[in-house]
C-alpha cells in the first residue's frame, strides 16, 4: 500500500476544503490551495468561508494542530488533489480552464511517484486532457497516457458524490467510484482514500468514473424535470399537485420526486450538459429534461404576475410600483448557503428587473454583496412580514416558523405544508 504522508488540495470550496480538513483530521499533512486570498487567510485563522455543518470546527482543530494550512500556489507533495470548478459557457460546452490553470500551476513541482486526482466534476476525457497539460509543462516526467504502467506520474479521476449539509459524514461513509488512467494509477488512489473512506472504492478507468458521476446527476434531473413538469399540468387542471404525487407514491414502484422552482447546484444544473455536449444527437431525454427545469423559473414568475394582478384589482389605488414581493430563499436547496446556479435567486434578481421591490429573506447568508439594490434588499423574517406578495422558494427550516395560513396573496411552488 502506498504511503501518502503530504497531500496539496488545489481549490478550497464546498469539496475541497471539507476533503482537505478530513484528511488532516486523519494525520495526514494538508496544503490547501486557492486563489481567494480572503479564504485563504480565514482558513490559516482556523475559520471557514462557506457554510457546512461542523466544517467550522474541524477546520479549527486542524490548523491548531497545524496538520492543515493555506497558500496561494500548491508545492511540493506526495499526492495532489484538483477540486477546481467546471462550469459550462454560453453555448454549454464545459469550460476547463480552471482545470488547466490547476494542472500548469502544479505541473512544476511534480516528482517521480506522484498521484494527481481530479475530483471536480467533469466531462470525459477531462482527467486524460489534465495529464496532456501536465505531460507538456513535465517533459522530463512519464505519464500513464503514453508509458502505462511504468509512468513516473500517475493519474485518476474521483469524483465527489457528497449531499450539502452533510458532506463531512459523506465523505467517509458514501462508496468512492476511482478512475485510474492504469490500474495501478487507480490502485494508488484506493490507497490515498482509504485513509479515511469507509465506504467501499470501488475500481474503474477514468472515462468511466467521468460518466459516472454525470449519469447520477443526469438521473436526478430527469427525475426533477418530471415532478416539475407535472406541477405545471397539475396547475393547468386544477390539481394539487403534492397531494397527487403522495398519492401516486403509495403505489410500490413509484417514488415521484417534489417539485420546485427549478433546479440549481453546481452539479445537477450543470453535468447533464456535459453529456450533451459530448453526444448531442443521442442524450435527447437529458437535454429535454435540462431544458423543462431550466423553463420552470419562467413559469414561476408567471405565477407571481398572476398574484400581483390580483392583488392590483383588490387595491386599485395601488400600481405596480407599490408592490412589494418578499422572496423566500435564495440558495439552491435548503438550510445551506450556496448560491450556486441558483433558481430562486434566478427568480428573484428577474422580478427585481422588473422593478417590484424585492425582500429577500436568506437566512444562511449575510449579504448579497454586489446583488443588493435600491428595489432589491436582504431582509429578516420579521422584515419580510409587511410584504404584499409572498413567494415560497427554498424550504429552509428557518421558514416553519412562519405561518403563511393567512396569507392571501401567496405563491409557494416547494410545498403545501407551508
């Protein structure tokens, strides 16, 4: 089994920094790189920049015991870890250049018996084009690509299969799919995650574990794209659509999804366009299903019109600038702070473009930063209250508080309990 007693984590966000602070929970040395220096400096005081139950203080602890540190650029190590973001472009073809940009940073302080894991989210071929870079940037070195088994560097993609909000029991419980570029570049990797992995690792090539990771998302959104769908036909008949799926559900082979206001992430949003992408002519039902949740926030602001009319011709005095719309969560799924390809914060910046005046009510962030505008503000719950218009967009627990039972004028598209 191979040793790993110093590994470099390059990108210190949602996967990274948890997966770099796990490690050194479990004696290993962890440099952690970013190129955030306000991260960089929180993480080096033992304090964290994202949201993540008991990151907090896991990160504390490991520095304190200064197992985990922070800098700008990797250095020398045992094994490196790229936890890089791989968003899409305009056209939805994937975007790698932070994947290149890691691997060139990396690429010169690389020696013989080196591991190089990619565990961002990928398209395939996107662990085989990070060793391309590398081999260009280290042509003293061998790679697997051209020398196999023999290579100096070896090379495998991992990717991360973790819920927010409870990344830190899932990374050591959940199964690990490792793709090495050669066996014994998976084997390596095997060994570098059973340092804390309980789960099983489970072994295959790095194409394999790609597609792997994009089919499990790609699932996901198939699934939500039809309980989303289903909401708008429900709403088209007169249906309650939750009371239809919980009935639909008794049946012993059915398990509908909940509809929402869309869907958002960093992975489920953006992974199944790297399969189209790759296969356009053959992912029909991916692209169709990114396309009904990508649709779904229209739809919803069609439903906040509907409630704004209403509520226009009980109170003719008022026009439509009078109206204001408390908006109720911002990030893509509950009780985190990830503002990540966000529907509801895609829902609510569109209703500030139209010049309603917009509370937005997110209890797991501080401020919208350079969102916040003269008709477009973060508010408390109590500051929310006075609101015309209500709309229900994450269900955070924060929000059970509330009792929206009175409410008139209410557009809640996540749950009927509320």
């Amino acid at each position: 089994m191979q040793q790993f007693k110093h590994i470099c984590v390059i990108g210190l966000g949602y996967i990274g920094l948890p997966t770099a602070a796990t490690f050194a929970a479990h004696g290993v040395k962890v440099t952690g790189v970013d190129v955030n220096q306000h991260a960089v400096d929180l993480i080096n005081q033992g304090k964290v920049h994202i949201v993540e139950p008991d990151l907090d203080a896991l990160v504390r602890d490991v520095v304190a015991q200064q197992k985990l540190s922070a800098q700008l650029q990797p250095c020398e190590a045992d094994a490196y870890i790229v936890a890089v973001p791989t968003p899409f472009k305009d056209n939805y073809e994937p975007d790698l250049k932070y994947i290149e940009a890691a691997a060139k940073a990396l690429a010169p302080f690389l020696k013989t018996g080196n591991l190089v894991i990619l565990e961002s989210t990928s398209p395939v071929g996107a662990t085989e084009q990070m060793a391309a870079w590398l081999s260009e940037a280290r042509s003293d070195l061998t790679f697997p690509q051209t020398h196999g088994e023999q290579a100096d560097i070896l090379i495998a993609h991992c990717p991360e299969r973790v819920l927010p909000g409870k990344v830190l029991q899932e990374l050591i419980s959940n199964d690990r799919i490792v793709g090495g570029v050669t066996p014994r570049c998976s084997q390596a990797a095997i060994d570098l995650y059973k340092v804390f992995v309980k789960g099983d690792c489970i072994e295959t090539n790095a194409r394999t574990a790609e597609m792997c990771k994009l089919t499990e998302n790609s699932f996901r959104d198939v699934n939500i794209a039809f309980a989303n769908e289903l909401s708008i036909i429900c709403d088209k008949l007169d249906i309650n659509v939750w009371e239809l799926i919980q009935l639909a559900n008794r049946h012993p082979r059915v398990n509908i999804l909940q509809p929402g206001p869309g869907v958002g992430g960093h992975c489920i949003a953006v992974d199944p366009w790297f399969i189209v992408s790759k296969t356009p002519e053959q992912a029909r039902l991916i692209r169709t299903a990114r396309e009904v949740n990508d649709s779904k926030p229209e739809w919803v602001i069609d439903q906040v019109k509907i409630k704004i009319a209403e509520f226009l011709q009980a109170n003719p005095e008022k026009t439509i600038k009078d109206v204001t719309v408390a908006c109720y969560g911002l990030a893509f799924k509950p009780d985190i702070d990830d503002l990540r390809e966000s529907p509801a914060l895609n829902i609510t910046k569109k209703l500030a473009e139209q010049g309603l005046n917009i509370l937005a009510i997110e209890p797991n962030i501080d401020s919208l930063k350079n969102l916040e505008k003269e008709n477009f503000y973060l508010v408390s719950i109590e500051g929310s209250m006075s609101a015309d218009i209500k709309l229900i967009l994450v269900k955070h627990t924060k929000f059970n508080e509330i009792d929206f039972s009175n409410e008139k004028y209410i557009v809640n598209v996540i749950d009927s309990s509320y």
